[in-house]
C-alpha cells in the first residue's frame, strides 16, 4: 500500500480533496499502481514548526 505524506498548512475541504485526488492520480500513472492501493495522509505544520534554510518559516514569512 503506498504511502503519500504532505505536511503543509491548513486547506479547506475542498482543496484538501483536490490535492489528496490530484496525488493520487499522478503516483497512479508515473507508478502504474492502481488509485486504489494509495494512501495520502495530509498532516498541518505550523510555520513556527518549519525551518528552511536555516530559519523558522514564520520568520520569513514576516519579511
């Protein structure tokens, strides 16, 4: 059963399922595993949980 993880800000529902079919979709055709056998599982992080670059997200978002 494969796996997708997408850790991301929060969505609206539809935009949560939009994502969730748009993954699922394209893992199926570049993979040739049915849509069926994939699970996608989209978790929220906040912005003062994230570094990039060697900065917290919420830091460079403010600038």
């Amino acid at each position: 059963m494969p796996t997708i993880f997408f850790y991301g800000p929060e969505l609206n529902i539809e935009k949560r399922k939009e994502l969730i079919s748009s993954f699922t979709k394209k893992a199926s055709e570049l993979t040739g595993i049915d849509e069926e056998a994939f699970v996608v599982y989209l978790r929220r992080t906040e912005p003062e949980q994230v570094g990039v670059g060697g900065k917290l997200l919420a830091d460079i978002k403010k600038d």
